[in-house]
C-alpha cells in the first residue's frame, strides 16, 4: 500500500490543465495571480490483513484535493459555472491518466465547492481521490 505522502505526490504530481500552482501542502493563504490552484487536504485511510495472522495487508488511502478557482465575491455565478465546469472536466482526464500509471485502484468523485481559505470563500472544486489495494 502506498503511504499517505506517496499518494498525495501521486496526486498533486498530476498535470492538470489550466491550473497555475500546485501546493504539496495546504497553503496559508492564496494569491489572485496564482489561481486556478491545486493542494492537498489531510489524508485518511484503513488497513486490514488479508487473511489472519498474515504479514499481507490490503487498504486504502483517500486524500481531497482543494482546487480554488475565483474569490466567491468576483465575478457571477455564470461566469464561474463555465470555468467550473471546464476545470472539472480537465481535472477527470488528469485522473483518468493518473489511473493508467499507479500500481492501485484508483477513484475518484469531483464536485463544484466554496472553499475557504485563510477567511476568503472561493468558488472551486474539490477532488475526492481514493486508491485501494488487495
């Protein structure tokens, strides 16, 4: 099974189209110039043995990414949609790539979000990305 920084590099190692940074941690506070950005939240996973008794262990890890794309009071509701939408469908073909090149099961679920950030809303996207193993 892939340890919990290994798959957050899995992830925030992808290329996505349109993104203008990516933060391997969460980040304090974010600038205008820098977004659409990408980070990782706090990951959480399970583990269980195979079979009892045995050295063998099968599991999952789940990380979501936060993709802030406008500060909420900016622009319209509009406005946001189209880029919303465009980001989400670039977000699942990064994914899609992704899946093809790690030794485990890959999934995923995107959904439009506001995200807060150091006091700020901002309309985004949020990826909840889930690898399992037998």
């Amino acid at each position: 099974m892939r340890t919990f920084a290994e798959f957050a590099a899995d992830l925030t190692g992808m290329t996505v189209t349109g993104i203008k940074r990516v933060y391997v941690t969460p980040p304090e506070s974010l600038n205008s110039a820098d977004l659409p950005a990408l980070f990782p939240m706090l990951p959480e996973g399970e583990q269980a043995p195979l079979t009892f008794g045995t050295s063998e262990y099968s599991g999952s890890r789940m990380l979501e990414l936060w993709v802030p794309v406008k500060a909420a009071a900016q622009g319209t509701l509009a406005e946001a949609y189209v880029a919303l939408t465009t980001l989400m469908d670039n977000l699942d073909d990064a994914l899609r790539t992704l899946d093809a090149t790690v030794p485990y099961r890959l999934t995923w679920n995107v959904r439009a979000s506001l995200l807060t950030v150091a006091g700020t809303d901002y309309r985004g996207a949020v990826v909840t990305a889930t690898a399992e193993e037998d």
